[in-house]
C-alpha cells in the first residue's frame, strides 16, 4: 500500500507539500497541486482516517445505537441510516441495545471512545445518566423513534396516534367491543404514547380499557407470546388483540395457534410496525405502518446539520393504518375497488 512518501516521491516534492494538497490548503502551487493529485491517482493512494481525524478534530464518522437488530423495524431504520450517512460523506458505526439500557450505554461508551463526530440513539429507556452526560459536554446527539423526555436534543419520529384512532374506528366497524394492547416496555416514550393513544381512541367510542387487557410486553416475540397466553386465559377473552409492535404481534399469533384457535375467527390481531412479512401471514397482519426509510434519512439529515453548525430541527411524520385481513375484514374477493386507485389492498 502506498505511502505519503511514495506520493511525495512520486510528485517530486516534500511531505509538507502533498499533506497540504490533501487538506485543500490554499498555499500550493496548481502545478504542485496537478502533479501531487496525479501522483495520488498512479499509486492508488488513500489517507489514513484516523491520522487525518487526529489533525482535523473530525472522522467522518456517526454513532447509531438501535434498540433491537433483531426487530425489522430497527432493521430498516439502520438501513436508511447508512445509506443516508454514506451519501453525505459519513460512515455508520452501530451498536445493538437488545432492548437493555445497560447494553446501550456500553454502545454509547465505546462511540465516544471511539471519537464519532455526532451520535444517533433510540433510547430503551428515559434515563440514561451517560448520555445526559454526553449531551451536556456539547456531544452532537438526535434521538430517533424514541426519546427522553425534558432533554434537549432533536427528536425525529413518527405520530402513531392517528392512525391507532383509525384502527380502532376500523375495529368498531367491524364489531369488536373487546379490545386488549401488549404494550411495550413503560420506560420507553413510545411504550407509554401507544397505550394512551389506544386507551384515548376507545374513550371516543364509549369503550373501556380494563387493566385485564393490558399486557406488559418488551417489544419482543416472547413477551407477545405471553401476554397473550394470560389474554386467552380470561374468563372473557378479548375480542382484538393489538400488539404494539410487530415482534410482540408475531409472538400473539404464535400463542393464538398453539391453542388450536384461528385468526381473525377466534380472536382479531393488528400491530403497530408493519413489516414486508405480514403479508405473507395467514391471514395478512393489519398493521400500522411507519414511514421507516424517511425517518432514518430524515434523522442523519438532522445530526449532520448540528456537526456542521446548521440548526437542527425536530422531525415528526405521520402513521398509517394497512388494512388486511386479520381483523375480520371482508377476503378481497368481496371487497369493493378503489374507485380511485383501481385496485383493493389484500
């Protein structure tokens, strides 16, 4: 591999030269410039980050902590992180929480050690004293998905309550009377919204939420397996089960098939995060989707501006409500077209 003095050798000038082309120093000859440029070219030269980021207080380089790889909703949020960061110069370094603040902060530690110019996190919980810290020594931080409450740092996420206010009118419609949430951990802000969101949008209908029908869950398959074991159990089962996020879903229906019993016919599931694979489940998931790819873009637009010094700015989009069959609805065949879009949704 090429070194800085081959380039310098090459180039025919000194080290101090071609150092100074690297770093667009305007105090180089254009003749210099041209010839250390091509020198770089023939001998396939590439700089050392981490020499160059020594100089420079800067290596390019963002943080993103996700609170479950496993769950492919983080999936695709890291995916569109990456490749949002790539496209504006940036490398992505990632670390799993798994769902366990203590695992977070060993993520969030070694970032720091490793000298990232800015940090993206979806906190598992409210309260992590580290990164309080890193916030309050002036660290670059946007929290994405999640956040924590009162402290000051952009937040780019999506508005469930909408889009759970419509599947609920959608349930009514149906003819569920009886509907219980696994709701996610309650030191996570989007455990605690979803659950106020679905208790709210059933007040709206005159329907009551009794503390039998909500489960305590951890966004992941085995508490939704669970909790949903303990809904079955009920002296009145639930009529719907709607899990707060797609892994908690995909454990219910594991618990609802182990009983011998079938969705939507013995008991309704929805979700809250669609996922590609919901279509392919018997019956298709209803589901609320959100707008994944735009937030992970919409969330390194916002860090990179607070590293280069432009104001960052908090970013909130709209859920949706997917309409499938597992809630009871009609089978497409008997499913009026779309007048304007031409075609139903399965």
């Amino acid at each position: 591999m090429a070194s800085i003095k081959d380039v310098a050798a090459e180039a025919g000038v000194s080290v101090a030269t071609v150092s100074r082309v690297l770093n667009d120093h305007p105090s180089v000859s254009a003749d210099a410039r041209t010839r250390v440029l091509a020198a770089v070219e023939t001998l396939g030269y590439r700089p050392n980050a981490v020499a160059r980021s020594l100089r420079t207080d800067q290596t390019h380089t963002l943080g993103l902590v996700i609170s479950d790889v496993m769950n492919p909703y983080f999936t695709e949020l890291a995916r569109s992180v990456e490749e949002e960061a790539r496209a504006l110069g940036y490398s992505v370094i990632i670390g799993n929480a798994d769902e366990r603040p203590d695992l977070q902060d060993h993520h969030v530690r070694n970032l720091l050690d490793r000298r990232i110019d800015g940090l993206l996190v979806s906190p598992t919980d409210g309260g992590s004293p580290l990164m309080l810290d890193a916030v309050r020594a002036g660290t670059p931080m946007v929290f994405v998905d999640r956040w924590m409450p009162g402290v000051a740092v952009p937040v780019v996420r999506s508005d469930g309550r909408a889009a759970i206010q419509d599947l609920v009118a959608h349930l009514h419609g149906l003819g569920h009377r009886r509907l219980a949430i696994i709701a996610g951990p309650a030191a996570t802000t989007t455990g605690q919204e979803r659950v106020a969101a679905f208790r709210e949008a059933l007040q709206a209908y005159g329907l009551e939420l009794p503390d039998a029908y909500i489960g305590q869950g951890d966004f992941q398959a085995e508490s939704g397996r669970r909790v949903t074991e303990g809904f079955l159990d009920l002296p009145e089962p639930p009529e719907v089960v709607f899990a707060a996020d797609n892994l908690m879903a995909l454990g219910a229906l594991d618990a609802v098939r182990a009983r011998g019993m079938r969705v939507p016919q013995d008991i309704a599931l929805a979700a809250f995060d669609d996922i590609p694979w919901f279509v392919h489940t018997d019956p298709p998931i209803t589901a609320i989707a959100q707008p994944t790819g735009e937030l992970g873009r919409a969330a390194v637009r916002a860090l990179v501006d607070r590293i280069e010094g432009r104001p960052p700015e908090s970013v909130t989009l709209p859920a949706r409500l997917v309409v499938r069959r597992s809630c009871g609805e009609p089978s497409p065949r008997n499913v009026a077209v779309n007048p304007v879009t031409n075609r139903s949704e399965s």
